[in-house]
C-alpha cells in the first residue's frame, strides 16, 4: 500500500497535489475543494468489507494512511462499526448512527439519521468510515472515495456493491504484502466528476 514516500494529500488539501496522480486523466476538470463527503473503504475484489466484528485484515500501512487522511475531520460510522473500534479515535470528531434512543459512549456525538448527522457535520470535513450499512446509505453524499483493494479471498457476512462507475480514479498506489501487511493491495482516491462526465464502465 503506502509508503512513507507517498502519502496521501492531508485533510482539504486537493488530492491532484499528489506526485502518483494516474496520468491521462482529466483530473483538472475535477473540484478541487471536497464540497461532499469522504468515504473510506477496504474491500476484497468481491466486495467483503468484514466479519460483522473486525477487519478481516491486518493492514499497517492501511491503517497509517487512515489516520493520516481523516486527522482533523469528522468519522461518520454506524453504531457496529463504532463497537468493533471500542473508542473514539484521537484528533478526529465521532459522529455515531443509531435509532436506539439511549445509546451513547464517551467522547461521541449520535444521529439518528443520516439527515441529523449531516446537521451534526455542518461545514466540517466528513469522511465516511463504515460499515455496510452506513455506506450504502451515504454514497450519494460522497464526492471522493479512498478504496483500498485488498488482493485477498475470503467470506464475510458483511459486503458493499458500491456503484464505481460514477467515480473516478485520480490517484493510485499499490503496497505488496509484507511483514505488516497481510495481504497485497492497491489504494485509490476516486472523485465523483460533475454530471454528465461520467464514465460508463467502472474505473477499477
Ligand atoms: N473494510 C472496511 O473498510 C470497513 C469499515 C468499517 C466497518 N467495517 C466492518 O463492517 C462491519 C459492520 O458493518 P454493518 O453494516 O454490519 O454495520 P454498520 O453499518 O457499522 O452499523 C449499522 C448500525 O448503524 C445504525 N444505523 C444504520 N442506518 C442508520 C440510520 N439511517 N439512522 C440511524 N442509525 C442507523 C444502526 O444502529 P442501531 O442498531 O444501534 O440502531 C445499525 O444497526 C464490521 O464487520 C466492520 O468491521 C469494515
């Protein structure tokens, strides 16, 4: 995946300001502010996202870039996937979706809709980090995605067939397997072009 030498462009930075830019695209025509939302996403090539109770995956250099691309902003995630982290992460707003009305844990912020968790958000940087549920719902918010292809075959109770093809690729990077990462991978920053530019067959 990454290496110290490629990093991924930090939060409001325009991701057109990264050296691996895929060439030939038209990336210029691109916005370069985020007016949506971030997703944030590790699949299988089939689409498995998790075991509905952890990552699948032990990814160090996924993990690095996670945490370097979100500091700052807002984490938007449904209540299972909070519970498979156990804590709000450091630096970065938790914005937690539930419909159960007495829910709560310290140091995070609930919605009971995507609709209040947009209110919550206001104007802040939101990245959308999961899990099944939360991304479907919230895809059409999202302008950029980070996709971390991982080169592995495994079953999940917990899948996303997210729709590509209204994406992009501006951006790529491939890590091989190694010593703390399990499996090989290829990461990609997707932007959703203006309507009508878009591509008709997915991009990766
Ligand atoms: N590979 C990755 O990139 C990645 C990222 C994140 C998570 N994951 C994995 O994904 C799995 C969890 O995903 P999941 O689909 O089972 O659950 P999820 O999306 O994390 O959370 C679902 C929960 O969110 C709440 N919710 C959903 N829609 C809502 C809405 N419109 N308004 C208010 N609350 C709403 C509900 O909570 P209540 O039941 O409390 O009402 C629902 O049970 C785990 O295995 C995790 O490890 C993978």
């Amino acid at each position: 995946m990454m290496s110290e030498g490629s990093r991924p462009p930090r939060v409001g930075a325009p991701a057109s300001a990264s050296p691996e830019r895929v060439a030939g695209l038209a990336t210029a025509k691109l916005p370069l502010q985020h007016a949506g939302w971030t997703a944030v996403v590790a699949s299988t090539p089939e689409g498995v996202i998790g075991d509905g109770e952890r990552m699948p995956w032990s990814l160090s250099s996924d993990l690095r870039r996670f945490k370097r691309l979100t500091m700052g902003g807002v984490l938007l995630m449904g209540r299972r996937t909070f519970e498979t982290i156990g804590r709000p992460l450091p630096g970065r707003r938790t914005v937690v979706l539930t419909r159960q009305t007495g829910w709560a844990a310290p140091g995070v912020e609930t919605a009971a809709s995507v609709a209040e968790a947009e209110r919550l958000v206001g104007g802040g940087r939101c990245f959308v980090v999961g899990g099944g549920e939360i991304y479907s719902q919230c895809w059409d918010r999202c302008t950029e995605c980070w996709w971390t292809k991982v080169w592995a075959r495994l079953d999940g109770q917990v899948k996303v067939d997210l729709p590509w093809p209204e994406f992009r690729i501006v951006w790529q990077t491939h890590c091989p397997a190694g010593p703390r990462d399990q499996y090989p991978t290829d990461c990609f920053c997707l932007k959703r072009p203006p309507e009508g530019n878009r591509k008709k067959k997915s991009p990766v």
